[in-house]
C-alpha cells in the first residue's frame, strides 16, 4: 500500500520495524531452550521464511530510497496504525436464525428426539435377548458342546486314537507325549511340582499358626478380664467386656480359617491326584531317551494279518469321519454365534409400535410388552430351525460311534495275540493322562501360591491387631488393679464390734484340741 501511493519513507520505517521485529523473534527462540522446546519445526521455517522475505523487501526499499526517492523516514512510533481491511460480509445463514423451518430430511434432517426409542421398546429388546440366549446357548449350543464331550468320552473309554497310535508307531514316542514331556522339564518336572506342593503345606501351616497365635492372645486376655472382675468387680463396671470387643476379631479369624481349611482339602486333592501320577511324572521328568527306554516298543509290525489290517484301517476311517464331524459341528456352532450377535430386534420392534400406533384411534397410546410376542416369535424361529440339524447330528454321532464300537471290538480280539502291543498302549495311555494330570495340578498349584501370597500378609496384619489389643487391655487391667489396691489401703479401718471382740477373746482361749500356732515377733 505505500508503495503503491508513493509512501516510499514510511515502507521503510515500517520495513525497519517488521525486520527488528523477526530477528528478536529468531533470537528469543535461539537464545532461550524453553522456547526452542516448545515452537514445532513448521513454525520456525515459517518464522525463517517470513524473516528472509521482509529483509529482502527491506533492503530493496532502502537502496531505492536512498538513491531515488529520498523520502524522509518516521520513527516507527510515529506510523500510524494500520487500518483493517474487510475481506468478507459476514452474513447469518437463514437456517442458524430460523431453524425450525429447516428441520427436514432434505435440509438439517429430522428433529434430533423424533427417533428417539420409547422405554418399552428396551424392555421388549431385553425380552427378546433373554429369550434369544436361553434358547441359543442353553438349548443350541449347549447341546452340540455336549454332543461333542459325549463323544470325546466314549473315544477315550476305547483308549482311541492312542491304541491305534501304539501299532502305527511301535517304536519310539507319539509327538503329543513328547511335546508334553518338553514342557513337563522346562516347567520344573516331578521336583519342581513337589516342591509346590511341599510349599503349599508350609504356606498353609504358616498361616494357622499366625491364626493361632491371634486366638491365643486374645484368649488371654479374655481370661485375665475374667479374673479381673471376680477381684475387683466394683473397678470393672465402666470397663466394656472381652466378648464385645473382640467379636469383630475372632469372626475375621474363623472366616480366615474357612479359607485355609478350603484351601488345605483343595492341596490333599492335588496331593493324591500327583501321588496317583508320581511314577509317570517322574519318567517324564527324565530325559527322552530314558523315557522311550520305559515305554515298551519293538522294530516289526505287531498286526500283519490282512483281514486285521483292514479292521485297523476302518478304524482310521471312522475317527477321520469323528474328526470331520467336529470341525463342521465347530463351525455351525460359530456361525449360530455370530447370527445370534448380529440380530438387532429393535427396528423390527419400532416398526411394530409404529404399525401398532397407526391403527389405534387415540393419539396418545401405551404400549405393553405381550404386543411385541408376534414379532418375537417371528425372530426366534430361525433359530428353533437348527432343531432339525441337531437331530441330524445327533444321530449321525450314535450311529459313527456304534460303528466305532463294533470296529473297536474286532481290533481288541486281533491285537489280543500280542501282549507287548497291549503294554505299550497302556503306557502310552497313562502318560497321556500323567501329562493332563500335570497341567491340572501345576495350574491349581500356582493359584494357590498366590492364594497363599496375598493371604499371609493380611493374616499377620490381624495378628498384630490381636496382639496389641491384648496388650492395651493388660495395661488397662494393671492400672485398674493398681487404682483398687490402692484405694483400699487409703479406707479407715472400722473399729472392732462388740460381739465380734468378744469372739476375739473366745478364739484367745487355749484349746487343746487345736495345734500350736506360732508368731514371729517384729
């Protein structure tokens, strides 16, 4: 604008005063670290930019001025402020001053609580989701899950797949034993799960006789409070009962030994359960080779017979099909999961009520939960149609595991002729379970030591309680005895009465029936 109008002087002026003003800036954020901190990178190379910008324009306008113009330079306080320049007409859209004219789907949309849902639709929608999961997973899927544990059961009643696993590998170990030992070692094996165990029995002693001690101090205390008030019972009339105070105290201590005695049947359970094991765990404690030398094996196929062999691969072909079974019967479990997650009742629902709101004949209508029932019959029978399949499933399991079993029963009379087979299985067998049992009480175990952990410190905590408690109350009680003997030494004695002088005098008179009685002089 100067340089538009031939203000060639006070460009400058206002050049020089925009330059001093850029280098103080680039100087404080030099200068000073909390600054430098704290202004971003795109903010200094702006700051820069602007910087290099008004020292060009700045230098320029002093070398023309100088050398053509020759314009007096003002003082930069004498400038004159410089005046705003309106950019744009601020103008207030029609829909912010009238609004409510534009409340359409076209324009601003409907009102924000035109759609807002009635209360009895969230209780009809809870409704149907109780009803929705009572009948999904305590019917549908409840159902499959125990189809397949029945039928996993009954496999391992026949000791399948693993007698199957003893002929295809008569030598050597099945990988899930092997996988299963690996992780029996790394984990601690056969002494490390004893010492937990051992551990868990040391915790648990500990811990009662921290109860005991509790008990035992309090006991005291309620005895010596006993024996205080048969003393001196007019001193203890303000002085509140053992029974009162210490109720709190001894209900903290018998729930504390609920837990430890819950947590002791819990350890004899673990304890059985590895001494039932302890052979097994210790064999798979050891290293592999030694494991496989227990495992009895041999080097030639036990089963040569080719009627036997074709009863073995039947077998194969039924616990394929089981498996098959259970993969797709996972997979409809899955996929009725993730319909029963995805069904949304509440714009059927809002429909309803619109419907129903439409053909009544009052503007004003009050909804009740039995007027939604067609529509929650009408949702619920996509689901009521996985009966059928079910059924199916059902029973295509019971006629697969009676072929099993009948196949089974061949392959028991045809492995019969080789002893050696039928040790090896049942090795194999009970590592299998030596290994679950294992996991079982590993994870019971380490839950405990932490039951154990968190419960010791709390336990001594109320032992200290106990204790001081105890304390207070005996200092209490010696101070009360100390304040009765000594107000009985501080009473007059009471001269003697008559009759009890001449009771004296009696009692003075030498009987010689009564023994000798003798006083030391003072």
């Amino acid at each position: 604008d100067c340089l538009a109008n031939a203000r060639y002087g006070e460009e400058v002026a206002r050049l020089l005063a925009a330059r001093e003003l850029c280098t103080r800036a680039a100087e404080l954020v030099a200068q000073d670290a909390r600054w430098a901190g704290r202004v971003g990178a795109s903010l200094a190379g702006a700051a820069r930019a602007q910087q290099s910008l008004v020292s060009g324009n700045c230098d320029r306008a002093v070398r023309d001025n100088d050398v053509i113009y020759l314009d007096p330079v003002p003082s930069a306080s004498s400038l004159p402020a410089i005046a705003p320049y309106k950019l744009a007409q601020p103008t207030v859209p029609d829909s912010v001053e009238n609004p409510g004219a534009h409340l359409r789907d076209d324009d601003l949309g409907p009102p924000l609580f035109r759609a807002l849902v009635p209360f009895v639709i969230h209780q009809a929608a809870s409704l149907y989701e109780d009803r929705k999961d009572q009948l999904v997973a305590n019917s549908l899927v409840k159902t499959l899950d125990e189809m397949t544990a029945d039928c996993e059961s009954v496999l391992a009643s026949l000791n399948l797949p693993h007698a199957l696993d003893a002929i295809q590998k008569p030598v050597g170990l099945p990988p899930a034993i092997l996988v299963g030992a690996d992780e029996i070692r790394s984990d601690g094996g056969y002494a490390g799960l004893k010492y937990l165990l051992d551990s868990a029995d040391r915790s648990n002693a500990n811990a009662t006789g921290l109860l005991n001690a509790a008990e035992a101090a309090l006991t005291e205390e309620a005895r010596e409070d006993q024996l205080l008030r048969a003393r001196a019972p007019e001193s203890c009339t303000a002085r509140p009962l053992s029974s009162d105070l210490t109720h709190g105290l001894r209900s903290q201590i018998a729930d504390y030994r609920a837990r430890l005695q819950a947590a002791r049947t819990s350890d004899a359970t673990m304890r059985a359960a590895f001494n039932q094991w302890e052979p097994f765990l210790a064999a798979l404690s050891s290293p592999r080779e030694e494991l496989e030398r227990i495992v009895p094996s041999t080097t030639v196929n036990p089963i040569t017979d080719p009627h036997h062999c074709r009863i073995v691969e039947r077998l194969h072909q039924y616990l394929a099909e089981v498996e098959i079974m259970k993969r797709e019967r996972l997979k409809s479990v899955e996929k009725l999961k993730r319909l029963a997650a995805e069904d949304d009742v509440t714009p059927a629902l809002n429909e309803e009520m619109q419907r129903l709101a439409a053909q009544s004949s009052t503007p004003i209508m009050h909804f009740e939960l039995h007027q939604f029932e067609d529509v929650f019959a009408q949702r619920l029978d996509k689901y009521t149609s996985w009966k059928p399949y079910i059924s199916e499933e059902q029973e295509a399991q019971s006629e697969l595991l009676d072929s099993i079993r009948e196949a089974n029963q061949a392959f028991l009379i045809a492995r019969s002729s080789h002893p050696l087979l039928q040790k090896r299985e049942q090795a194999l067998s009970n590592l299998e379970q030596a290994i679950a049992a294992y996991r079982q009480i590993s994870f019971n175990m380490h839950d405990g030591s932490n039951f154990y952990a968190s419960l010791e410190p709390e336990i001594m905590s109320l032992k200290t309680q106990c204790i001081d408690f105890a304390a207070s109350r005996h200092l209490e009680a010696d101070d009360i005895r100390s304040t009765s003997q000594h107000t009985q030494l501080n009473q007059p004695q009471q001269p003697p009465q008559p009759q009890q002088q001449q009771q004296q005098q009696q009692n003075s008179v030498w009987d010689p029936s009564m023994p000798l009685k003798y006083t030391r002089k003072k």
